[in-house]
C-alpha cells in the first residue's frame, strides 16, 4: 500500500505540476493572473479530438495543430482584450474569466458533451513497478512534468527572449529603459502559458473525458497549486504540488475521492491565513521568478 500511495502520488503531483506550470509563468513575467486558463486547457482538448476525428489529421499533428491553437488563442487575447486593462487587476480577472466562460459554455451549448469526447494514450500498457502496475501514459506525464521545468529553466536562463522575460518579471520599469518591449514580453508570456496548459490538456486528458465543467475544476487546482506555492515561484509551485497531490491521493485512500477537491480549497484557506504570499512568494527576489 505504501508503494502504491507514493507512486500514485508522484503522478498525482506531477499532474498539478503541469497544470499549474503556464499560469504561473505568465503571472511570473507580467503580472496578469489568467483566469481563462481553464477554459483554455478544455480548448486545447476540444481542438486535439476535432483535428483528429472531425477533420481527419494523424493525431500527433492534431496534437501539435491543437497546441500552437491554443497559444495563439493566448496571445489575441493578451493583444486585443487584456492590452486594454492591463494594471486594473479586477478588470483582468473579470476580462479573462469571462472570456473562459464564454469559451466553456459554447463549447456546452454546441453539445460537446459525452463520454464519446476522449483522446488516445500516447503510450499503451503499463508496467509493474514492486507490487503496483502503473501505465505508460502516467509515467510519460511524469517525465513530461520534470522535462518541462528543466526546460523552462534552462530557457529562462540561457536564452535571449528567456532572459528578457526575467528582466520584465524583475523590474518591468528598468527593463523598458534597456529597450525591451514589456507589451511585446507580455504576449508571449500570456502565449507560453496557454501553450502550456494546452500541453497539460494533451498530456492529462486521455486518463479521462473532456468536459466543459472540467475548466473550472482545472482552474481551481492551478490556482490553488499557485497560491500555496507562492504566485511567480517555479519552486514554490513544483513543491506546492507535491504537498497538495500526496495530501489528495491520502485523502482519497483513507475517504473518498470526491474528498479529494477539498484539499485544494482548504490548503487555499490555510496558506492565506497563515502566510498570504504563499511558501515561496517573495517575488521581489529574482531567483524566486520563473
């Protein structure tokens, strides 16, 4: 059973890992808090089972069509809705979770619902691992959870449009007088970020059935991943979700997992009253951006 629960945790965790890996980068570099993050992951979901069944594609183009879609939808949003209330912190939030619930809610009025909406594993079979079998698909999202955070880094740190990014998340004003676009620097992260949970979509999605009521749950476990993390704090949210995924995984062993969504609420309540800024939310430190 201890086996069990750490492997089955260690997925679990890398799953909210993946989930909340593009809000967080967004929010990291330009301070907008994308609440149509979920609906953008349902989105992604929806394109991938469009490109491959409606209009035909070999589902690895869908996949890679249904990704950059989604990244694409992430920056018209920043250049032509978000570029206009930027600063105004509610009116974010009100602009872009509208614009998911628009998105949700069309998806449901146009019948996208059933359990015929499923996309194929990328990987078949599974493996016995001790005493416990675990598939393919969960171990591939796993290694895509580690790959994609070493990716990031390394990107943050060793590339040209990286480091611009951590100038922007660092100090937006400094960076303008160095000639770089803040504007320019915010598109593509509202882009990565919607690029990523369309990844996330892809990645997590086969394990079950897309749904529009899925968004809201997705947003719910991104944020809470995020604000316990600390908001802008890879770090913070890598260890966010080991916390969260083990404590989930615990709760639904020992009572039931429809249990499990309170974890999130909870440990959202908790972090706030105990410390607002999460575990790892000193954002003014450079080192704990991105």
């Amino acid at each position: 059973m201890f086996q069990g629960v750490l492997l089955y945790g260690l997925v679990n965790s890398a799953i909210l890992v993946l989930l909340a890996l593009g809000f967080n980068l967004t929010f990291g570099i330009s301070g907008i808090s994308n609440f149509a993050y979920g609906a953008i992951y349902i989105l992604a979901g929806y394109l991938a089972w469009i490109f491959a069944h409606s209009v035909g594609l070999p589902y690895p183009v869908a996949v890679g069509l249904a990704v950059a879609s989604a990244a694409a939808f992430g920056a018209l949003l920043y250049r032509f809705v978000l570029l206009r209330v930027r600063g105004l912190v509610l009116s974010e939030v009100m602009a872009t979770f509208g614009t998911g619930l628009v998105i949700l809610e069309l998806f449901r009025y146009l019948g996208f619902v059933g359990f015929r909406y499923t996309l194929p594993v990328f990987f078949e079979g599974s493996v016995a691992i001790g005493e416990t079998y675990l598939d393919f698909q969960r171990l591939f999202i796993v290694v895509l959870a580690a790959g994609l955070v070493t990716a990031l880094w390394l990107f943050t740190h060793y590339t040209k449009m990286g480091l611009a990014f951590r100038a922007i998340a660092q100090n937006e004003e400094t960076a303008l007088t160095l000639g770089i676009d803040s504007d320019r620097v915010a598109t593509w992260s509202v882009a990565f970020g919607a690029g990523l949970a369309a990844v996330a979509a892809v990645a997590i999605l086969p394990l079950g059935t897309i749904a529009p009521e899925g968004g809201y749950d997705i947003l719910m476990q991104a944020l809470a991943v995020c604000i316990v993390g600390g908001l802008g704090s890879t770090v913070g949210i890598v260890l966010a979700s080991f916390l969260i995924g083990y404590a989930q995984i615990l709760t639904a062993m020992y009572l039931e997992t429809h249990w499990m969504i309170l974890v999130s609420l909870i440990a959202i309540l908790l972090v706030l009253i105990v410390s607002p800024s999460g575990l790892l939310g000193r954002q003014k430190q450079l080192e704990e951006r991105i």
